[in-house]
C-alpha cells in the first residue's frame, strides 16, 4: 500500500508540474499577444467567450485567463459582464484542454521532448527556448498519465484497495469535497481533472465518484480565482464572484442530479473514462451557453456581494523604523517595503491616468497628482533614511544595496512625474479642445498602454521575489517597448502623410503620449538591473545570451 501512495503521488506530482510547465511557458513567451487579444475581444459577448476560449487552451489553465481578465477589469479596460464572458469562454477551453490530453500517443512523447529539449537548449531568442518549455512540459504530462495508469493497475488486486476507493462512490458529498480541495490546492482544474479520469479508466474510482470528483474540481477551479482576487478592485472580485457562483452553483445543482435522479448517461460515451471527461466538457458548455445572453444581469447581482472596499491610506505606517538603523539589512528590507509602496501607487497613477484620454475626470485628474505628491514625500524620506544608514558603518554589500535602493526609488519618482505632469496634461488638452485621436491612434495607444502596465506589474514582482528569469525578461522588455514605440511612432506618420484629420489633429498629444508612457516603461525596468549585474547576466552595453 505505502509503494502505491508513493507512486501515485509522484505521478500526480508530475502532472502537477508539467500543466504549470506549460504554462509558464506560454505566459513568458507569448503573455503580451494573450493579454492583448484579449482586451480586443471585448467587442461584444461571443468574440469574448470566444477569446477566452482559445487563451485557455493555450495558457491550459482557464484562472490564469480569470486573472488576466480581472486585471483589466482592474483598469477598465474591460467591464464585468464582459468578462464574465470571457471567464466562461476560459471554463470550457479548460475542459477540451483535458480532453486533448487524454489522448494517448506513446509516440508523441519521445518526439516532443527531442524538439522540447532541443529548442530551449539551442535557441538564442526568448520565444523560441519557451516553445521548448512548452513541448517539454507537454511530453511530461503523457508521461504522468503514463505513470498514473501504471502506479493504478495493482490496485486491481487489492481488496482493501478497492473498498477504500468504492466507499467514495457511496458518499458522494465526500468525493465531491475532496475533489474541489485537491483542484484549489493544485491551483489546475486540468491536472485534478486528469488525475480523476485516469483513476476511474483503471478502475481505481467509482465512475459516480469519478463524475462527482470532476464537479467538484469545477468549484475548486473557481474557488482559486476568487482567493487569488481577495484584495483587487470591486470590478475584478465581481467577475470572480459571479463566475464562482456560476460554476460552483451549476456544479452543485448537477450533483444533485446525479444524486437523486436517475439519469441514463449512456449517451456521454461507453466507458466510464469516457462519460466522466464528456460530463466535465459538457457541463462547462451548457453553463456557458445558457449563461451568456444573461452576463449583464449576474454582473448585477455579483456586484450586491462585492462592496467597494474603505482604504485608509493614513493609517499606513511607514515602515521606515529609525531604531532600525542598527540592523543595516532590516533598514534595508524597510526601505525596500517603503519603495514598494512608491511602485504601487505609481501603478495606480499608470492605470487612472489612461482613463482620462476617454473621459475627462477633475477628481482622477487630482487624485494622480495626490498620489505624485505621495510618492515624492516617500521618495525624500527614502533618501534621508538611506543617508542616516549611511553614517553607519556597514560592509561593502550594505552600502552597495543601499545605493541601488536609493537609484530605484529615483527611477520611479521619475516615472511619477512624467504621469502627473505630462500623461495628465496630455489628456486635458484633449479634453479642453475636444479633440479625439484616430480609431487606430486610440486602439495602439491602448496596446502600447496595456504592454507597459505587464512591464509594471512584472517589475513589482521582481522588487518583491528577486527572480533572476523575471529580471531578465523585465530588461529585456525595455528593448522591445523601445522598438514598439518608433514602429508606433512610423504608423502615425504614415497617417498624417495620409492626411487622416484626426491624426492630424492629436499628433503631438499622440506622440508624446507613447514617449510618456515609453519612459515609464523605462524607469520600472531599472529594477531588474542590480539583480542581473549581481548573478552576471548584464554586459556592460546589453543582456548577456541565455545559457539556461
């Protein structure tokens, strides 16, 4: 017995592993095309659902689609009931994920991972070493199926086996418990997913316990978006919340079903493998199909549940203790929390400030320049904080980190700036001679917008976890959001060639707004520079080639 558990954990750590391998692979080298598609979709509900849809089968994971969404919904770029259909779209891609997984090629793992491991070892660009994550990733889900399937068939002869497995399909309410847990601890619907049906092909399950189980990991996949979500903006917990009551309602009502009805399930396929992955794709549809016409009124109703959360900004003490500056690395951990406070809230100047250029807004427009105001106060007190540390006496390293703290809290009071007086005066010249950019100005200025605000968000990730991967990706971005704003910059100038009025018109708001935003791009990407010049990966002009 103990030999079984331990060879079922491992495969099922495997399979664990390899979706999330999948992922990251997908996100670091596609994120920006996903997160850009996605904000387009937000034309009407079936081009949404639609996205959602495919970005979920090739993310594998329909709650990192619900956190990109509710990003967005963050910064306005899309409302709820918009994505909600987004995020019901992302269910039932999540579901043929799992159906395309199933399928047992023996031959495609040996293949996937030559390619695999022979494009992340030998490719010199980004992109192409993450497709090889990505087929390595894949090759190692068979495999973990194949384990499972393996670790599963001596289960067959065990009795006391086989009368601990049944008892769950006597207690459906148990297995439908256990079945959400596991998909919320393994954050992936899809791996507990698959973890299930393999079980029940091999007998291991009851096919009653299997279905339950899959129903359950439909809460539990949901429940992971709404935890994840706790402390983000009203318009973001609205999305979760209705999806949550959507799919862990319906998963709930369809247990019941199968608890007190008899239903002949015949037609979901012959086997019980076959029934239970067929009752997990259609579930997901159905729910997606009857709910859709309707996102508008469950965005209302979510809306009851989530109240717009009381932030007492003055009740924040700042963490810059004086009786602190004995301990040089805790006076540096508390300066670094105080500059993440800057980070933060020069996000949320980014954010609001975009707004303005659709509608005007006295109260947004003095809100950003409180919050300069803010950041500029902490920025000083940073600096006499980390001069004070100074007439200490500290080692090298400490008055290494000291000064790189004090060049980072620089850079984002920079970008501060450039947002407070130039992005907001650029939206109220729009707004005072009514002017409008071009359809195709306003929709690359909002692409152009929503890139930077990954690369803000990623560098307040890396000030937090300090990952060489993210730093690197983090600098290498500011090449890229450089060679995007001149391309930016030629399309603009073609259309004034053009003579598009509109274009004429706005063209030095048009241009000063992508140089704006370039620049705040620039000043966050400043934070992944000490950690890549500390693990040697920063040339003295430029990245280093990957090794790894």
């Amino acid at each position: 017995m103990l030999l079984f558990l331990i060879n079922i954990a491992g495969a099922a750590a495997l399979l664990i592993w390899a979706v999330r391998l999948v992922r990251t692979g997908m996100e670091r080298a596609f994120a920006v095309q996903l997160r850009l598609w996605l904000r387009r979709s937000a034309k009407n509900r079936g081009l949404a659902a639609s996205a959602g849809l495919v970005v979920s089968m090739l993310l594998q994971s329909s709650t990192a689609v619900a956190m990109l969404v509710s990003n967005f919904a963050a910064n306005g770029s899309v409302s709820v009931s918009v994505g909600l259909a987004i995020i019901l779209g992302a269910d039932v891609g999540s579901a043929l994920v799992a159906q395309v997984l199933l399928v047992r090629q023996t031959w495609l793992i040996p293949l996937l991972l030559v390619l695999g491991v022979g494009l992340f070892l030998r490719g010199q660009q980004r992109r192409v070493r993450q497709t090889g994550r990505i087929l390595i990733g894949l090759a190692l889900i068979f495999v973990s199926l194949d384990m499972l399937r393996a670790a599963t068939a001596p289960v067959m002869e065990s009795e006391a086996a086989l009368r601990m497995l049944s008892y769950l399909g006597a207690d459906l309410f148990a297995a439908f418990v256990i079945g959400a847990v596991f998909a919320w601890m393994v954050h992936s619907s899809v791996a507990a997913v698959l973890l299930f049906v393999t079980l029940v092909a091999q007998g291991a399950l009851p096919t009653e316990a299997a279905m339950t189980m899959v129903l359950g990991a439909n809460l539990g996949g949901a429940m992971i978006a709404y935890v994840l979500t706790l402390a983000a903006e009203p318009e973001a917990r609205r999305i979760v919340v209705a999806n949550l009551g959507l799919r862990g309602g319906g998963a709930v009502l369809v247990l019941l079903g199968l608890r007190f009805v008899e239903v002949d399930l015949t037609w979901l396929g012959s086997s019980a493998a076959t029934q239970t992955i067929n009752l997990h794709l259609v579930f997901n549809s159905v729910l997606c199909v009857l709910a859709l016409p309707f996102v508008d009124l469950f965005a209302k109703i979510a809306g009851r549940f989530v109240a717009a959360p009381v932030a007492d900004e003055a009740a924040i003490a700042s963490a810059l203790d004086p009786s602190a500056l004995d301990t040089p690395a805790r006076a540096l951990a508390n300066a670094s929390r105080e500059m993440m406070r800057m980070g933060e809230r020069v996000e949320t100047m980014l954010i609001a400030g975009q707004r303005l250029f659709d509608t005007w807004s006295d109260a947004s427009a003095e809100a950003i320049r409180a919050n300069d105001a803010a950041v500029r106060k902490t920025h000083q007190e940073i600096k006499l904080y980390l001069a004070e540390l100074n007439r200490h006496e500290l080692d090298k390293a400490t008055v290494k980190g000291a000064m790189e703290l004090s060049l980072l809290a620089s850079n984002l009071e920079a970008a501060s700036d450039v947002l407070a007086r130039n992005l907001v005066e650029l939206a109220r010249r729009m707004d005072l001679e009514g002017l409008n950019f071009s359809s195709a100005g306003r929709q690359e200025i909002c692409d152009f917008h929503d890139r930077v605000l990954a690369n803000v968000q990623l560098a307040l990730s890396v000030m937090m976890a300090g990952q060489p991967d993210d730093a690197r990706e983090l600098v290498a971005q500011k090449e890229k959001v450089r060679g995007v704003e001149q391309k930016l910059q030629r399309k603009h100038l073609k259309r004034l060639h053009e003579g598009l009025s509109e274009s004429i018109e706005t063209s030095n708001i048009h241009q000063e707004t992508l140089r704006v935003l370039k620049q705040v791009n620039t000043s966050f990407a400043m934070v992944g520079y000490p950690i890549l010049a500390e693990t040697g990966d920063l040339l003295s002009s430029r990245l280093s080639p990957a090794e790894s």
